[in-house]
C-alpha cells in the first residue's frame, strides 16, 4: 500500500519512496537535556515513535538516530541569550555535565514509560565533538564561513538558496528580526559553527581554533552525516524547529556535501494548554510526573494524543485527559470482551477493517482516521478472537498494551521526594545515605531497584 507523508521541504503531500528500501534513515532533533521534559515536548517524541510504527507496519527495517543536546544550547535559537545548560547549572548548583546527565536519564525513562520505541542510535553531542570538528572543517575548506576573534560563523549569503523550507528570503528575515544584529554577523541569517569558549565556560574542547564549543545546529548536521550519510529519507522535529535549526542545518549541510540532508521534512505541531502556550508563570507547564500525581497513567497521555494529527495543534485539558482516561479503558474492556468471544467472523470482514486502519495510517498517520477504525472493531456486537487478533495488530501502531490491566498506581509524593534525594545521594556516591533513603522508602510501602537506566519503584 503507498505511503503518504506530508514534507515541509515541497508543503504537500508526497508518496514516500525510500532511498533504500531495505532501510529507512530516520534522524529526529532530540531534547535539550537541561531540564524535566514538559508534556508539550513528549507530544513531538510521541510523533516520532508513530513514524517509526507506521513505517514497521509498511514492512521497514529503521536506522533511526536522536541526537541528545548535552553540550550548551541557547535560549533563543537564534545565538542569543544565556546558555540553558549553564543557567541550569547555576539553578541546581551542578556542573552542566551533572545536569545533563540527571536530565537525560529522566527523559529516557519519561520515553519508556510513554511506550515510545527508542531510535537505534542515540548520539550524545559531548561525545562527538571531534565528528563536529572535522565536519566544521570540510565547511571551512568549502569556504562558507567567516570569522570573528572568537567565533566561526556560518556565510548563508554564499548559498544559492538561504530559508528553503520556511521560504524566506534574507531580506524578510531581517525586517522581522526583533534582537539585536550580532555586530561581527555579515547577514542576518549567519549563525555560529564554532566558539571559543571564555575562561569560565566549563563546557569546552581544545580545537583547530582553541578551546571551543559547537554551535547548536551544528551536532545534528555532523551526528546526522556520522551515522545516515550526506542524504537520507526523513528528518524529524518541532514546527518550532523549521525556521532557524533545521534552515540552518540544511545550510551546513549544502556548505559540507552540497546537498540538502534529508528527503522528507516532517514537522510535529505544538501542545497548547488551555487554549494557550505552557509556561511556569501560568503555572500550566505539565512533566509526565505531574499527570501521573494526578492520577492518569503515561498512556493515558498517549491515547491523548490520538485525539487529533501530528500536524494541527492539540489543546491539553484535564477534561480531555479524563476522556482519554475512559476511551483507554473501554479500549482494553472491548479488547477482552473480544479475546473472550466464541464468534466467527469471516476474512472478509477482517481484511476490510484492517484496509481501512492501514490506509489512514499510511495516509501522513492520520490516528483520528485510524482509532475510528479502533472502535468500530471495539464496539462490533459479534464477540470475535479473530477481532482481538486483529486489534492486538492495531495496537503495534497504538502502542498502548490493549491485552494488559490499567496500570493506575500513583507512587506518592512523598516517595518520589526520597527517590529524588536518593539518586542525588547516589551521584555524590554517599551510599549510606542512600541506604538510608532506601530504608525510608520501604517503610511508605514501596521497594527502589537500580538498574543500569536508572532507578526503578514498585510496591511492595
Ligand atoms: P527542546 O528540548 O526545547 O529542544 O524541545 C524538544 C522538542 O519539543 C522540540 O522538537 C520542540 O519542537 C518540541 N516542543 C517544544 N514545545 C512544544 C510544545 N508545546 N508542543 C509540542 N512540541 C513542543
Ligand atoms: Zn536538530
């Protein structure tokens, strides 16, 4: 059956032909671990993990890479602003490579907890800084960059074509520019590569051009080459992402290889909360840790997300989450009921549903289409194995364990505090009192294991 995906890069919506169809070469803009992820975020690595399952539906294999953002990333993408990783540093009274490190393992878990299928490759930044070096190299040889004392930027007015996914010319950007233009910037649109790092900085590496930090865009253009090559099929990230990073990473790309990094650019919509954006003013910014305090399981937040495409925006409330709360467990109720069955139910009747699911899946993950489908199979008054066959097929796409109980158990507040010092205390290598805390822990009710991704809670 074709595939259909809608590419930023032509704004329409094209049949997917792969480069090689033994392998499909995925890269996705991944976190910048500096802090908890917040719901809105997950909404984009939820994106991800649907691509991956529809594409393995098609009968792919995935060479899929997302990068982490270890190495300082500011605020605005724009090369302003404080450095997020430092600021978090300051915040916590860490350096930035603790921070990024207790950031990263939380958001892995948050991902394995939403079911969502880990790339095979997932590049750190900090550990291919010398990938990026050579990569800035090859751009400098190329001769599509200046420098400044400190800085190495990035020439777009040497490409053919600046702002070709977002269709903006130079000129545009810099009547819409509100910062202030960086004095040693030739254009607008030029960003930094490479920076000499000032005195204080911790985070830097000793380099052609002294001891220097990568600019942002830069890792996912050198991590992405690494392990994908000069082209590959689809590259993933936020609309957030479409006017500067990934403009900026097609640029480095053109100034490296000459050609635009991947085929089909696919942008995920934002989360709204309450109609409007996430902010800790507002006091509205939601973690997955939140929710489950509130009582909804992390799939619960997945089945969420079916509610609306990648593409539109989806407006979190606690009404919609409740919905979502119900239609989940309607969903594994109708499920058993259909396990339990004893009726037949002809090929026909089956392959006509699972026509219907694969073509609004294959039709740019159309879910709202696909769970219709769902529940049209649920709420069939024949009680079938067949149709719990066929819905146990649907839910390699839904990722939201139909056949299992509703894990519903809501650790505590007072838990998660000890289990939060604990992993401190475990950073610090203060094992008696981590021991301590462990102890503490029991006497809730609750037993902590360590595994190698972290620390696991369960009741005892
Ligand atoms: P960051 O860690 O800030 O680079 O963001 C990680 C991902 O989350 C990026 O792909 C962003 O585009 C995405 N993102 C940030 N805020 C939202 C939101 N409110 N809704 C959906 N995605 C978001
Ligand atoms: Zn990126």
């Amino acid at each position: 059956m074709k595939l259909y995906f809608f590419n930023t890069l032509t704004r329409e919506k094209q049949e997917f032909i792969p480069i090689n169809p033994e392998e499909i070469r995925i890269y996705s803009c991944g976190p910048t671990v500096y802090y908890y992820a917040h719901i809105g975020n997950l909404r984009a690595y939820l994106f991800m993990d649907n691509l991956r399952r529809v594409l393995q539906y098609n009968g792919y294999k995935l060479k899929h890479v997302m990068n982490i953002t270890d190495v300082g990333h500011l605020v605005s993408d724009a090369d302003e602003g404080e450095d997020k990783m430092i600021k978090a540093a300051k915040r916590e009274n860490k350096d930035p490579f603790q921070i990024a490190e207790f950031y990263m393992n939380a958001f892995l878990k948050d991902i394995q907890e939403l079911n969502i299928q880990k790339p095979e490759i997932i590049a750190r930044a900090t550990e291919h800084i010398d990938v990026m070096e050579e990569y800035v190299k090859k751009i400098i040889e190329n001769g599509y960059t200046y420098q400044s004392e400190d800085t190495i930027y990035f020439d777009t007015s040497k490409l053919d074509k600046y702002g070709v996914l977002s269709n903006r010319n130079i000129e545009e950007q810099k009547a819409g520019a509100r910062v202030e233009f960086d004095k040693n910037k030739k254009n607008i649109s030029d960003f930094a590569l490479w920076i000499k790092a000032p005195e204080n900085h911790i985070m830097k590496w000793d380099t052609f051009f002294g001891k220097c930090y990568p600019g942002w865009h830069l890792e996912c253009s050198a991590m992405g080459y690494k392990y994908l090559g000069e082209q590959f099929d689809i590259h993933t990230g936020g609309i957030d992402h479409i006017p500067i990073h990934h403009e900026n990473e097609i640029a480095q790309s053109k100034g490296f290889s000459g050609k635009i990094p991947a085929r089909y650019w696919m942008h995920v919509n934002f989360l709204t909360v309450d109609g409007g954006k996430m902010s800790k003013s507002l006091n509205n910014l939601y973690t997955l840790s939140d929710l489950k305090e509130r009582g909804y399981d992390a799939l619960v937040y997945r089945m969420f997300n079916f509610g609306s495409s990648y593409r539109n925006k989806i407006n979190f409330t606690w009404e919609a989450m409740n919905s979502a709360k119900t239609a989940l467990a309607r969903l594994k109720e109708g499920y058993k009921k259909h396990s339990e069955g004893t009726e037949e139910v002809s090929e026909e009747i089956i392959n006509s549903y699972e026509q219907k699911f694969h073509e609004a899946i294959n039709d740019d993950l159309n879910m709202p289409v696909a769970m219709s489908v769902v529940w049209e199979v649920i709420k069939n008054p024949i009680k079938s194995k067949e149709f719990a066959k066929l819905l146990l097929k649907f839910d390699t796409i839904l990722g939201l364990e139909i056949d299992k109980e509703m894990k519903m158990e809501v650790i505590p507040k007072e838990v998660e505090e000890l289990v939060e010092q604990r992993k401190v205390a475990r950073q610090n290598k203060d094992w008696n009192l981590s021991d301590t805390l462990r102890d503490k822990i029991k006497e809730l009710g609750y037993n902590v294991k360590d595994s190698k991704d972290g620390m696991e809670i369960e009741k005892i």
